[in-house]
C-alpha cells in the first residue's frame, strides 16, 4: 500500500462521524482540562483517559490524541493569558506570549499560536506520515534482544532527561516495574505477589496509577489554596486578527518552529521543552532588528516554539508507533491507553492494525482543524471556565476520576490504588521523587519482562546475546552511553572543560 | 499566608528506607519464585533483577538522601498546618466514597462527596448542594445513559425500591 492511498484510507476511518466526534470532543475536553491551571497535559490526559477506554479502541485512541492536543492548546492559551504555563512546553511562552498580552494584544497572540500550531502539526504529520513506514521496515528486523535494549534504554533516557535525581528517577522506575509484576504474570499466566488476595490478583492497572500519580496529586496540589484560579481578561474576537506586520514577523517562526520541533520530537529526551527553547535560541539568534524586544513580547518569542511544541507533539508518536516504546510520560500514557485497548504497538502494528495508525495520523489532522475553527471562537468560553468557582471544579473532576476508574473493571480495588497513588504521588513528588519513571516503569515492565524472558529461552541464558547481535550491540552501546555521558560531563565541567551554554530566554 | 516547613534531608532518607524496605519485601518474595532453566526464563527472574536494582538503587538515595530544592509551592516544602488539614478530610472523602458507593450508589455518594469537598472549598451550603446535584445526575446521565456503562445504584435505594 503506498503512503497516499494509506493515509487516504487512514482519512475513511478518521472521517467516521463518530470518529470526528471523538476527535472534536477529545480536543475540546482537553483543551478545557488544560486551561484549568494545576492540571497540566499527563494530569488531563490521565483524568480523560477512563473514558475513551470504553469507546471502540480506533475512536478511543482518537479521542485520547485530540485531549493530548487539546490539553497542549489549554495550556498554551494560560501561558499567553495568565503567565501560568498548562505544561512544560508553554514555559517559554509564558515570556514573551505574556508580554505581547499585556499590550492589549492576548487575543492576537492567541490566534497567531493556533495557526502556528495548525501549521506544525500539519507539517508534523506529513513527515510523520512519510518516516514512519520507513522506521517500521526497519524495526522489523527486531527481535526480543533489541525489544528489550531498547526498553532499557527508553527507561535510562527518561530518567536522565526529566531533570530529577537521576537515582531517584531510577528507584521510581524500578518501583513501577515491580508493581507492574504484581498478579498475573502475563507469560506464564501464574499468579505473584498476591499474599492470596483476589485484589493484587487483578495487579495495578495503568490507569488508577497514573491517574492516581498524576491527576488526583494535582488536584490536591490544586487544595492548597483557597483562593480559586487566578482571573484573565476577557478576550473579544474582533481582537484576534493579527495585524500585517506581525503576521509577517509571525510565520517564518512558526516554519522553523515547525522544523525544529518535529526532529527534536523524533530523539528521545524531553522533546516539547528541548524544542521550545531551542526555537527560542533560533529566532533571538536570527533576529536582527527586534532582538531587543526578545523577553517583552516579541512575535518570533512565541511563534516559533508554540509551533515547535506542537510539532513534537506529533512526530514523538514516532518512536511509540513503530517500535512501541515511549521516550516521554504523555507518549506513554497513549501507548498505556492502546495496550489496554488490547493493541499491541510495535513494528507488526502497521501491518496488521493499519487502520489505528493511519485513522490516528488522519485524525492527527481533524484534531488540529478542530483546535483552529473551534477554539478560537470558544476563547471567550475557556476565559469564562477560570471564572467557574474552584468548588465545583475540584470536587466534578474528582468524581469524573473515582467513576471513570470504577467503570474500567467495576473494582474497588481500582478505586483503593487510586486515592493511595494520588497521597502517595503528592508526598513523594513533594520530596523530590519524580513520578514519570513510574508510569513509564509500569508500561515498559510487561515489555522488558517479555523481552528478556524470549531472550533467555533464545539464547538458553547466554547473555552475550546481547552484544552479538549489531542492533542489539548498538542499543547496549547506547545505554551505555546514557549511563556514563553525565558523569563524564560533570567531570569534564568539574575541570573546568567547559562552560554553561544553554542560551537564557 | 499559610506558614510551610521545608522538608530536610533526613525525611527524604526516612521516606527513602521506607521504599527500600518494600523493594526488599519484594526481593523476598520474588526468591520465592520459580527463576527457571534457562536462568531468569520463568515468573521469578525477572521480579529478581527488579527487586535487587530496587534495593541497591534504594541503600544508595537512602544513604545519600539529597535534600530536595524548593522550586515552588509543589516541591521541598511539607503542606502548611491548614492544608494538612484539608488533605486529611480528603483522605476521609475518599475513604468514605469507597464504604458508600455499595450502599448509597453513585448518585447519591457523589453528591455526598462534592458537597463535601465544595465547602471545604470555602462554598456555602446552598450552592455547594446545588452544583453538587446537579453535577451528580449529569455524571450519572453520561456514564449510564451516554457511554451505556454500569454504575453502582446502591443497596440501600434497591432494598428501599424493591423491599
């Protein structure tokens, strides 16, 4: 099947009403769960997440996608006009986005991130569409000694890329491993670790987990107060349209923006905040005539990485899509979501389930019109959400929670992991602990596990297998790299080899 | 303004041995498992690698236990005396969802709940309910009438209708 009559088919299956459905909702619910501040992209996509699992898993995945948008969309739209990022990828908005605001111009702002988002995305898509059968052919000369380097290898870089303690990060990620051993083992299909109850019997799903971790924690966090969410000015229409010159400072960002988010997307690390700042240093860089004006709202300050934000958005599925592994906590959420809905990604998905990756990449694209024609006319309606008293606000999304996890398996049990991981993820997150390599820990662990169990059998326990094989070799080498590479660089700083580059915004 | 402490390093050692203590549990029982021929094929080999990372991962932290950097109000701070307060009365909410849901049903338990959790948020008691009833019959529509998904009706209301 050539890439155009798959992406023409993936569009028949994106253009279901129900799929179109599922996407608008998805983008609207997301955005609204981004715009609400304590809630970031993991913490919506979390919250939602329950919900499209009871949808068909092509209309499930859909809708997961457009919240994931969405919420990005949320949290752009409180950077510009609250100075209060919805994400990591909106911190460097929050600079110059705000800026621009506060001279009357928000609703401009807001309109030139949409359609820079529009664009990126839609760039993103295109390349995504054209790397990723290409990047499938080549996964699937893996095997179980390459699946299992290469999960090891996921896990190191996001631990070494989240910004925490790197042995916290891995104590965390450990920890999320083992829980997920807990019950069935999905192997051998012998029970573990249960002390004889039914309810570890049942393990801990991905979903009380995460959302336990992530949503409720921050809403917790979100307790702390009582003050309510911070106001924002009304935004008027009318108020939108950018003006010439600013379009024409506006739109070569946004290409590069694009550009630059959708490569950094395809490397493992923090891709939304990497790109972003890398945007940033770009276009400070590249500007002759306003670099002045760089941290008090210059149109570029904010064009180029909304739009690299977005694109990584995209091009971060690569990775998850072909060869099944997640290199950042919103990805893996997704991957958490699609293996729950009984699909396995990984190199076979394009074959044998090409109407999910196709319908996702289509739908990629109804989510990004969707973002453009709804939203920005809806910007009135999400300043009035930050009005809605924060009472009713905590306690709706707490119960959306508690019933959406009720609903996945009727369980009480699922309920109990719930509260204990929302406590849990509060305190620990308070004393440093970081909670994505849990997540992360959770979703590669059946992965790893399967893995290296193969690898053994393979091998009959050789573990030079590992070595022996090129990719397999790479992969090791590439852990090896991550190991050591930050403690030669501290050595390396530590004698005074080199300095610290990284450009201020 | 509410007064917060700082947490200090030795609480993140204490918090620290208290997960190396689980990773050590674990690392027992999964001994206990099956490791298989070839080593590490069967259900305990690989919750034994796991369980041994876990712990030497675990002494290390614990012994260097790093004192978390306050970044904001989310981290290296314990909540003020008023938010430890509210965080307890959640941990009852949620502790009080779980006993009722079979008995009361979600309507009912939802509605218990969020007016709950509304006036803690500082709303008066009308408005509190209100919202609460309100929000409650809509989840209820959307999660049995919309997604066409079972939700708990309550024992007691089912004793109650049919007798």
């Amino acid at each position: 099947m050539d890439l155009l009559s798959a992406m023409a088919s993936g569009f028949v299956v994106a253009l279901q009403p129900e799929n179109i459905l599922a996407a608008l909702v998805g983008a609207l619910v997301g955005t609204a769960t981004g715009v609400l501040p304590g809630l970031g992209v993991l913490g919506a996509m979390a919250i939602l997440m329950p919900i499209t699992l009871h949808l068909a898993p092509v209309t499930g995945i859909i809708m997961l996608a457009g919240i994931y948008y969405g919420a990005m969309y949320g949290g752009s739209t409180t950077a510009i006009l609250l100075k209060i990022p919805g994400e990591s990828g909106s911190i460097v908005t929050t600079i110059d986005g705000y800026e621009f605001a506060r001279r009357g111009r928000a609703g401009a702002a807001l309109m030139i991130c949409a359609v820079g988002s529009f664009i990126a995305g839609t760039v993103s898509i295109l390349g995504l569409s054209l790397f990723l059968p290409f990047l499938s052919d080549a996964a699937l000369s893996f095997s179980s000694p390459e699946f299992c380097a290469l999960a090891v290898l996921g896990a190191l870089t996001l631990i070494r890329i989240t910004g925490g303690d790197a042995m916290m990060g891995m104590m965390m990620l450990l920890v999320g491993m083992a829980l997920a051993t807990i019950g069935v083992d999905a192997v051998g299909g012998s029970t573990r670790f249960t002390f004889g109850t039914e309810s570890l019997a049942l393990g801990f799903d991905l979903v009380p987990v995460a959302l336990g971790l992530y949503g409720m924690s921050e809403l917790l966090q979100v307790l702390q107060t009582r003050k309510g969410f911070p106001k924002a000015e009304s935004v008027r229409i009318r108020d939108m349209v950018p003006t010439r010159a600013e379009w024409r400072r506006a739109w070569p960002a946004i290409v590069r923006g694009s550009g630059i988010g959708f490569f950094v997307g395809l490397l493992p690390g923090p891709g939304s905040l990497t790109s972003t700042f890398a945007s940033y240093a770009v276009e400070k860089g590249l500007a002759r005539a306003h670099r002045r004006e760089f941290g008090k709202g210059a149109v570029e300050g904010f064009a180029g990485p909304e739009a690299a934000n977005n694109a990584v958005a995209t091009s971060a599925l690569v990775p998850v899509i072909s060869l099944g592994i997640p290199f950042t906590p919103n990805v893996a959420l997704l991957l958490g979501a699609l293996i729950v809905q009984g699909i396995q990604p990984g190199p076979l998905l394009l074959t044998q389930r090409p109407d999910i990756v196709w319908g996702l990449l289509a739908s990629m694209y109804i989510g990004n019109v969707a973002l453009l024609v709804l939203n920005l006319p809806l910007v009135g309606l999400w300043v009035r959400l930050l009005r809605v008293p924060q009472y009713i606000l905590v306690g709706a999304i707490f119960v959306v929670s508690i019933i959406g996890v009720y609903t996945l398996r009727s369980s009480m049990w699922d309920l109990v992991v719930l509260f204990s991981c929302g406590f849990a993820g509060f305190f620990l997150r308070r004393m440093g602990f970081d909670m994505a390599p849990l997540v992360l820990g959770l979703v590669l662990g059946p992965i790893f596990e399967k893995s290296l169990r193969e690898t053994l059998f393979l091998s009959g326990g050789d573990l030079s297998i590992f070595v022996t094989r090129p990719i397999s070799a790479v992969l090791v080498a590439l852990c090896a790299v991550a190991l050591a590479a930050p403690v030669v660089f501290s050595w390396v700083k530590r004698r005074g080899g080199w300095t610290k580059t990284v450009p201020a915004p | 303004m509410e007064q917060s402490r700082r947490i200090t390093r030795g609480q993140v050692r204490i918090a620290s041995a208290i997960l190396t203590l689980f990773g050590a549990l674990y690392t027992w029982q999964a001994t206990r498992l099956p490791i298989g021929d070839p080593v590490g094929s069967e259900a305990g080999g690989t919750p034994m690698v796991i369980g041994v990372l876990w712990v030497l991962f675990g002494l290390y932290v614990t012994l260097r236990a790093p004192a978390p950097a306050v970044q904001d109000d989310e981290v290296g701070t314990w909540p003020s005396r008023a938010m430890a307060g509210r965080l307890v009365a959640v941990a009852a909410l949620c502790g009080a969802y779980i006993v009722l849901l079979p008995w009361l049903g979600t309507i009912a338990t939802s509605f218990l709940f969020m007016t709950a959790m509304a006036r803690m948020c500082g709303a008066p008691w009308l408005r509190a309910m209100a919202a609460s009833i309100v929000l409650a019959v809509a989840f209820w529509t959307l999660f049995v009438n919309v997604l066409d998904l079972s939700l708990p009706t309550g024992a007691f209301f089912n004793a109650l209708r049919w007798g």
